[in-house]
C-alpha cells in the first residue's frame, strides 16, 4: 500500500516556521508567489512568478485563503502583517 503523501504538510510546517522566524527576528521580509491575477501587494514589486519586498517594506505578505489573521490586513489576494518596528 502506498505511504500517504505529507509533502504538503511539511512545506506548510516549514512556511510557519519561517514566517514566524522572519517577524520574531526582525528580518527582511520574504518574496512571496504571485497570486491568481498577477498582482503583488503594498510594498512589493511584481517579479515573474514572485513578489518581492522592496527597499524598506517592513511587513510580511501570505497569500490570503479566507480572512486574514488577526491584527493583518487584506491587500488584493494577500494578507499583510502589522507594520514591525525598526
């Protein structure tokens, strides 16, 4: 019988980490894929099939599936964190 398949779950797991290592360390923001339509959120910059953050954005863009998180906001097909200090 063939093992389930858990790809997935591990690039989710992973997505979460990152994310959350990304605003818990004050970094730069990470590129994030375009959404259906093409558009990138405020404060990035539209790549080939990327969104990319750019000079100075200080907030983390995730593809928005249903509502947004709270205390995030709605930016097109995406969900921006709040704003990090500097």
């Amino acid at each position: 019988m063939p093992k389930r398949d858990e790809t997935g779950r591990g690039a989710l797991r992973v997505a979460g980490a990152v994310l959350a290592a990304t605003i818990a360390g004050g970094q730069v923001p990470l590129a994030v894929p375009k959404a259906a339509g093409g558009q990138c959120p405020s404060g990035y910059t539209s790549g080939a099939h990327y969104c990319a953050p750019m000079p100075g954005t200080r907030r983390d863009a995730i593809r928005k599936v249903g509502s947004c998180p709270p205390n995030w906001t709605a930016s097109g097909g995406y969900c921006l964190s709040p704003v990090r200090p500097r």
